[in-house]
C-alpha cells in the first residue's frame, strides 16, 4: 500500500507549477521532511505565497491564511455505495478532508480552496476562489469596521451557503456566484453588493426524508426567502424548485426575494406552486407547472439510484434544456463552469487502481494497473 500511495502522490502533484512548493498533510506514505506535515497548522506556518497544501483524507483544515496559497482536498460523494449514493470511478481512495473554519486574511489575495467539507469560510481578502467543494458557509466581506472586498468567485459548489455577517455598509464588487447548488443566500441590506448569480439551482424537496428514499431533506438545500441585500445582481439561468406535493393547491413556493429591486432577472425558471415566483427586471423568466417537477431534473423528487448531485442534471426533454436565451440550456450542469460531480479538484487523480497478482503476490515484484484522468 505504501507503494500504491507514493504513486498516488507523484500523480496528484502533476497538476501543479514546477515552481510550487506542494505540502501534504496527512499523507499515507513515508513522510519526507520539508513536504509532509501532521496537521494543517504545521504546514501552514511553513508555506510560503504561491504553495499548495494538499489535504489527504481524515483530514482537517482550520486556520487563518495570510498568504497567497492553494488548498486541495480529495472532494466528495466519492463512494458509490454510501447513502445517497456517491460516484463511482472518479477516485480510487474515497474519502474527505473536513473544513471547520478558515479565515482568509489580509495577504492571502489570489488564494483558492477545493476539494473539501462542511465549515465557513470567512472573506477578508480580495480575489478569492471557492471552487468544488461541499457543505460550506462563504461569509463574504467579513470586515470590521467596513471595507470593500472584490472579485469573490464561488463556483461548482454542492450545498454552498452565501452569508453576510456584517451589517455596516462594506461594499462587494465582482462577486460571482456560479454552477452551485445554492443552500442558502442572504446579503444583508446594510451593505452594498454587485455581481453575477448565473446557472446555480435552488431545489427543496420535502416529499421524502428517509436517507434509503431520497438522502433527506438535509441533503437537499434551504427552504426559505432570498435576500437579495440591494445588491445590483444578474441573476440569470437559475433554477428554482420547491417541491412539497404533487398537487398544485397543496405545494407552496418558499422562494421569495427580497430587497431585489437592484438587481437584473434573466432567463430563470420557478415551478409553479401555491403562490408563483414574482420575477424582477428582467426578460425570458419562466414557470412551469407543477407536473413537470419529474421531468426536470434526471432524479427529482426522488432520487432513485442515482448519485446525490448527479440527480440535479437535466433530464431528456426537461424544459430547462431550451429556458436560456436562444433556446440555451440552464441550471448547474450549464454554462461557463458546469458542475462537476463529487466536487472533484481540478488536479489529476487515480481511480482505479488493481493488480493481477492479487493483494499477496508472491515473489519480488508485483504488477499494479493505474488508470488517471485529469478533473479540469
């Protein structure tokens, strides 16, 4: 195995410039001073700007980040058999690395994080990328007193929240919110907002909370208003679901906006429920009826057997395949950035990984088959 694992490094690492420094935290090999670290901490006090960490899994990433770096985790919904279900052959050791709260600070400018799970991330810097990751809060603008913050990227998140702790007139420029499946959004009023929401989905489905049916509600997202803050948004391409019960008279909408009377209105699509989605400015926004909540996305409301985010990809004749300007596709599978499953990291990995020889071969050598891919 540690073979196996020396491997797995040496592929993951050809990802990166030839000029960074790659850090490993948790690494199931040899250690090798100077690059294996036992803990977050160690490693991030040792890096310099520019330096990649790679988080290997049981993993967890805490901290504060005062310099340029990229932090990696392995993803997730990697195992096909957990409930719900994961995806199979994206990588050959399934797992995850826990992120439990991370401040990124003054100097951490360019900085990005991908691959992990659960947690809040905290925005005090400009140009920062959160990308391909699960279960995370982004409170953006965390400044006190106020300031300006640019040019956030959330992108190809599963269940990502976005938070506004501050209510004391900070101002967010450029923030671009694209190819999510959006938990939550609330900017507060206080402040000021302006930037791109596109090609997300919002689903909420509380016909069924039994992880053997549906992975349960709390695998799904939010039910709830969207506070828009004021902001100036482009929300466009966006799809809004809540699913409750079959029947029309029975189902309500709890997505509502508020305070979006800045913001722009293209090329959206609500279900139509109890009390209709009320569009701002804006052209080519849709209802649909109730009836084609099934017919929408490739396993919703139920999930059947497929995978937990792989259910959000639009289905064969979903009238989401021609709701975008020119009769273009919308959703989270669209667009400039389509989501990738399991939040796999842009860098290459492994799966599968086996020998003929079986796992105690005889002799001095043993044979090992690998097959890799690049997740760009």
């Amino acid at each position: 195995m540690k073979k196996f694992a020396i491997l797995l490094s040496i592929v993951l690492m050809t990802g990166f410039a030839a000029n960074a420094k790659i850090r490993r935290v948790g690494f199931f090999g040899s250690p090798i001073s100077g690059t294996d670290y036992t803990t977050f901490a160690l490693a991030n006090t040792a890096a310099v700007s520019g330096d990649t960490i790679l988080m290997f899994p049981s993993t967890t990433l805490t901290g504060t980040v005062t310099k340029k770096l990229t932090l990696i985790g392995p993803g997730y919904w990697l195992d096909p058999n957990s409930t719900p279900k994961g995806n199979a052959n994206l990588q050959a050791f399934a797992g995850i690395a826990t992120l439990n709260s991370l401040i990124f600070d003054a100097g951490s400018d360019g900085s990005v994080v991908s691959g992990f799970y659960g947690g809040n991330v905290y925005i005090k810097e400009n140009n920062i990328t959160i990308i391909r990751n699960c279960e995370l809060t982004v409170n953006i603008a965390y400044t006190s007193p106020a300031g300006t913050i640019t040019n956030t990227q959330v992108i190809q998140n599963y269940r990502v929240a976005i938070n506004s702790v501050y209510n004391n007139g900070s101002s967010v420029t450029n923030l671009n919110v694209s190819n999510n499946l959006i938990n939550y959004f609330s900017t507060n009023p206080g402040n000021t907002y302006s930037g791109n929401i596109s090609n997300n989905v919002w689903a909420f489905d509380a016909t069924q909370n039994t992880n053997s049916l549906n992975g349960g509600s709390s695998t799904l997202t939010y039910q709830g208003g969207i506070e828009l803050g004021g902001g100036a948004y482009l929300l466009q391409n966006n799809i809004f679901i809540s699913y409750t019960n079959a029947a029309a008279a029975s189902n309500y909408n709890y997505f509502t906006f508020g305070n979006g009377g800045n913001s722009i209105f293209n090329y959206n699509m609500g279900i139509q429920s109890g009390v209709a989605i009320n569009w701002g400015t804006g052209v080519g926004n849709t209802i649909t009826p109730i009836a084609n909540a099934a017919n929408i996305f490739a396993a919703f409301p139920l999930i059947g057997t497929t995978s937990a985010d792989a259910r959000y990809q639009l289905k064969a004749g979903s009238p989401a395949l021609t709701a975008g300007a020119g009769g273009t596709a919308i959703g989270m599978f669209t667009g400039n950035y389509p989501y990738k499953l399991s939040t796999i990291p842009t860098i290459p990995t492994i799966y599968t990984l086996s020998s003929p020889q079986g796992n105690n071969p005889t002799g001095s050598t043993i044979q090992i088959n690998v097959s890799t891919r690049g997740n760009n």
